[in-house]
C-alpha cells in the first residue's frame, strides 16, 4: 500500500488563526493523485494557480501538529458539480489520493486576496451578531457557512441556544452586513425563521 509523502513545514510554525481553509478533500479522481475538491473559498485561483497549498487531517488540531506543506501543480473546475479537480506534487497515484479524503486544504490567512469596497470574506463573518432589519431585533449569532449555490450563514438563536436556522447570504435577505461594527441586518422571507 502506498504511503503519502509530505513534508512538514517546520519554520515560524503559524498558529490556529494564520491558516484559512479554502475546500475540502472529498474523493480521489482518475489513476494519476488528483483529487475532488469541495470548495469553501470564492476565490477560483486557490484550486486553478499553482503554488504552495497545505493540508490538514480530520483528525490533526493545530495543537498536536502544524498542517503540511504540498505544492498545487494544476486544477480545474468541475462544472455543475460545484467541485475543482486538483494536483499535488507530492500524490502520484489513486492509492496515495485515497489516503487523504476528508483532508482540508489550506491557504496562509495572510495569503487572502485583496477585496473591492462592499466585499468581504465569508470566515469573517462567523461571529458577528444578526438582527432583524425592520426592527433591530437579535436573532442570534454566526456561528459557520454552508457552502451551496448561494452560501448559506448558520446562525445559533438567542431565543433557543443550541439551535441553528440557515440564512441565505443574498442581498434581498441579508441587505447589510458592518465587519466593524460586528452585526448583520436580516429580512427573513415568512417561516424562514421559528416562532416563538
């Protein structure tokens, strides 16, 4: 059985809060190491340019192991299955590919693309508190994305903690959002949120 082979990075060693997750390992593709790719960036060129990537086992936490360094050859999109086909220098075949399903792939937090004026990247958003717009009421908390067609922010409930609504992050719903200030405005369409 082949054993992937990656090298550790072991220089400055970043914390927790220096890496960004961009996808998601999800299956090997073809005989030559690529591999399926469930993507939790907005930015096509963390699958499509070659460079420096690292990854991250289901299992690893940051305090037991930095992630590991490989090197992005080539990637391509899959369209209408939502997934980017990708090569890593250091996975020659189906077998070494297999070994690293369910991986997350990694981009240094520093490494983000710049943004236009009224853009904003979606892991910023976890944490910021979500209010009804017509009435400034609190709703509850970010608390994770879903990627999908249009992403979708989880949110837990103030009224109900533990439980989570999903909230498409499209403007005619979510027409405000201040980084700065740490709040998102929300017009929820009728039955998209609980009652009381």
């Amino acid at each position: 059985m082949a054993r992937v082979k990656i090298s550790a990075k072991t220089s400055d060693r970043p914390q927790a809060e220096d890496w960004l997750v961009v996808g998601k390992i999800v299956a090997p593709q073809g005989l030559q190491g690529d591999l399926r790719v469930l993507p939790e960036s907005d930015f096509p060129q963390r699958f499509l340019e070659p460079g420096p990537r690292w990854l991250r086992s289901p299992q690893q936490t940051f305090s037991q192991q930095e992630p590991q360094s490989v090197d992005l050859t080539h990637g391509r999109y899959l369209p209408g299955q939502g997934l980017y086909v990708i090569h890593l220098a250091q996975i020659g075949d189906r077998t070494a590919a297999e070994h690293l399903r369910g991986h997350e792939l990694l981009v240094l937090a520093s490494d983000r693309p710049p943004l236009a004026e009224g853009e904003f990247h979606l892991l910023d958003l976890i944490g910021l508190e979500v209010y009804l717009a017509q009435d400034r009421s609190l709703i509850g908390t970010v608390v994770g994305l879903v990627p999908a067609g249009n992403d979708l922010l989880e949110v837990e409930l103030k009224q109900n903690p533990g439980q989570t609504v999903l909230i498409p992050l499209v403007p005619a719903i979510v027409p405000s959002i201040d980084l700065q200030q740490g709040w998102i405005e929300v017009t929820p369409p009728l039955g998209l949120l609980p009652k009381d």
